[in-house]
C-alpha cells in the first residue's frame, strides 16, 4: 500500500488529484543535482569523503572547524565540491609530511576563489621546500658528524678490547 493510501483520503484530497507536489517528493538526488554547477562537477557526501580518504567523518567536522573546507549545505547534510575533495587531499598529504594546520590554511587561503592566488601558492612552495631543504641538509650534516665519532668510538673500544683479550 503506498503512503497516499494508508494516510486516507483527506490527506490525499490536500494533496490534489496529481498526487503530492514535487516539493514533496524531491530526492536526495534532485536536491543534489539543483546545486550542481559546472565550476564542481562534482559532488560528495561526507560519508564518501571518509571512504575515500580512509578518515572519519569526525576528522572532516575538524578541518572545517579550523577553516580548512567549507561544504555547502543542502537540506542539513554537507556536501563538497571537487575543490573541496582537493583541498582535503592536500590537508591530508601536508599533514603525513608534518605541516601545521594554521600553515596548511594559510596555503590554502592563497589559491583564492578562483585560483588567482596560483602563483602566490606557488611561490610559498618554493619557500617552504627551499627552507626545509635547507633545514634537512643541515641535519644530514650532524648526522654525519655524530656518525663519524661514533665510528671512532666504536673502532677505539674495539682495538682496546682486541688487545687485552
């Protein structure tokens, strides 16, 4: 028995004798492709983002908590973008390799709306990469360094050892 019968035929009679409204019977699908734009070309429930990424839906509320991605709403449900499934990446990538969420927002601020911040972006990459480069250099040296006296160290105590044995 569908819906409009078991309600009885006051409830039908509201309705007209078409049937329900289409307000009324408006999917999840439809409200969806109503905010579809060519700009995102795609869309995402956040069930499907946690899927994807291997995350939770806890850890999605939390990047955009601190401003990271901003879903549209579409009847109380979050729904992102392709941008938005980008950005996400890039959140999860520059966290594995240890950058701080108020940096990653800062890199994400600089694409701007419509990617007019590309070349700002870039350059801050360069930055970043040549400074951390830098950084990482000067601990392969000490590396190095320590290395080399524990070798002698270790060459010493044995040279002792195989003499007194």
């Amino acid at each position: 028995m569908d819906r409009a019968t078991s309600q009885g035929p006051a409830r039908s009679l509201r309705r007209g004798a078409r049937g329900p409204t289409r307000a009324a019977t408006r999917t999840a699908r439809e409200a969806l492709a109503a905010h579809h734009d060519e700009a995102t070309s795609e869309l995402f429930g956040i069930k499907q983002l946690c899927e994807d990424f291997g995350i939770s839906a806890r850890a999605i509320r939390f990047y955009e908590d601190k401003g990271l991605l901003s879903p549209r709403r579409i009847n109380g449900a979050r729904v992102y973008t392709r941008r938005d499934r980008a950005r996400l990446a890039l959140i999860l990538r520059s966290k594995a390799i240890g950058v701080s969420l108020a940096e990653m927002k800062h890199y994400l601020d600089l694409y701007g709306a419509h990617g007019e911040g590309r070349v700002q972006q870039l350059k801050y990459v360069l930055q970043r990469t040549d400074d951390a480069i830098g950084e990482l250099e000067q601990r392969s040296a000490q590396i190095e360094t320590t290395l080399a006296e524990l070798r002698l160290i270790n060459e010493t105590v044995r040279a002792h050892l195989a003499g007194k044995a």
